[in-house]
C-alpha cells in the first residue's frame, strides 16, 4: 500500500447512501456491485471516454438527447429499459469494443447513490473487480475515507452484496502500514466480509443476486464476484457544463 496510508484518519461506512452532507470532505467509494458500479468500472477500464450516471430513466434520456452519439445502458428493477441500447449487464458490455464511447446509464440503486455524494471532495467508483486498486486510490488521497453503498429499493433498505464489497475492500485498507482508524459501519462491514469467506456465499443471501438469477443473469453475478481483476478506478468529475461524468 502506498505510504499516503498514513494521512488517511477514518474509514466509515454508509449501507445506504445518506444525506449529502454526510460525506463532505471526504474521499468516497461508491459501491453497487450488482450492478451499476461493475458496469462502470468494465467500461471506462475497457476504455470508455465516459459515463454520465442519472438518477432516473427521464433524465437518462434527457441527458442522452443533449449528447450526440452516446449511448444509453440500464435498468428498472433489473429488467431492459425501452429504447435503452442496453440493458446493465456487464458481460454483455464486456463484450463490445467501447472505446471512446460515451454512455448515459441509469439504474434503481447505483447511479442514485452517486448523486448523493455531491459533497465529497473526491468520488470513486468501486466494486469486487477493482477493491484491491479502489482501496489504494482512496488512502492515496488521505483524509477521511467514506464507502457508500447503494443498497437496494431505492437505497431505501441494505443489500447483502453492498456491504459485503465494503467489507472486500476495507480489509485491504486495514492492511496498510498504518491503517487508518475503523468507525463503527466499517467495523461490521469487515466482519461481515470475514464471516461470508466468499462472493458467493454472500451472493446466496442476496436477495437482488435471487432476483438476478430469476431474470437470466446468472453470467453477470460469477463476472461481478471476481475480485482484483481491475486496476481501473473510476473517478467522478464534472464535464464543462457542470454535469456529473464519470471517466479516468
């Protein structure tokens, strides 16, 4: 780990994405492993200019309009979006030659969590497939450190997967030379990834990996539970017009 380890102070952790303010100052993970932030982390790391992430499918296709050629990627409740191009499945994105794209994605959880970290004084994107690159890229920055997960129903309840990411990737901030102090969510977060051992132990009481599965997307969850295959941390930004962008 890099010696900036040693400047980063806390690590908390939020299991649905709280107000704002919560966050300011700090340095955060956005987590939606199932699926928004997996999604994000393949396309811009298989070279994706950018991700506009929005928080419902109006201003998905609103924000599409006002970006000739981009391409529009998501769900509702885990099912294709009409006249969506795509549906959020990272296998299938995976799949594409992306390079230079622009997309516009809006999902049920992930893309809201993100629009509640307005505050922050830096925002990235993590999952299992970067936690490893994600936790460094956090203590690099020092400060305080927040992992926000998106949860589900709306971020309105927790998600098994969600917490147990924050888990993944706090153990690997604990193994710096001098981590930085735990607060209570982040300890439970890494107790918990402790107790599971395993992605797919913690997939199996994972209500939304239930859903998932009935749906066909069997393929996304064994993509979305290797860890450490990614060095790309996505980081969010503004675009010229003040807009949330999501690239390198």
């Amino acid at each position: 780990m890099t010696t900036a380890a040693q400047r980063a102070r806390s690590v908390a952790t939020y299991f649905q994405p709280p107000a704002p303010g919560a966050v300011a100052g700090r340095t955060v993970l956005v987590i939606d492993t199932l699926r928004a932030t997996t999604v994000i982390t393949t396309l811009i790391a298989r070279g994706a200019a950018a991700v506009y992430p929005c928080a419902s499918v109006e201003a998905a296709r609103e924000m599409a309009a006002a970006l000739p050629g981009s391409h529009l990627c998501g769900e509702v409740d885990g099912l294709p979006v009409e006249g969506f191009e795509f549906e959020n499945s990272p296998v299938e994105l995976a799949r594409l030659d992306v390079r230079g794209w622009t997309l516009v994605q809006s999902t049920s959880n992930g893309t809201r969590a993100l629009a509640a970290t307005s505050a922050a004084r830096r925002t990235l994107v993590a999952c299992l497939r970067n936690r490893t690159a994600a936790a460094e890229a956090a203590l690099a920055g020092g400060g305080d450190i927040a992992l926000v997960c998106a949860g589900e129903e709306a971020g309105s309840a927790p998600s098994v997967e969600d917490a147990y990411t924050a888990g993944a990737i706090i153990d690997r901030i604990v193994a710096a030379a001098e981590p930085p102090a735990l607060r209570a969510g982040a300890r439970l977060a890494l107790r918990l990834y402790r107790a599971y051992g395993s992605a797919e132990a913690a997939f199996a009481d994972s209500a939304h990996a239930d859903d998932l599965r009935a749906l066909g997307f069997e393929a996304d969850l064994r993509y979305a539970a290797e860890a450490d295959v990614e060095r790309c941390v996505p980081a969010v930004g503004a675009d010229a017009t003040g807009r949330m962008i999501i690239g390198r």
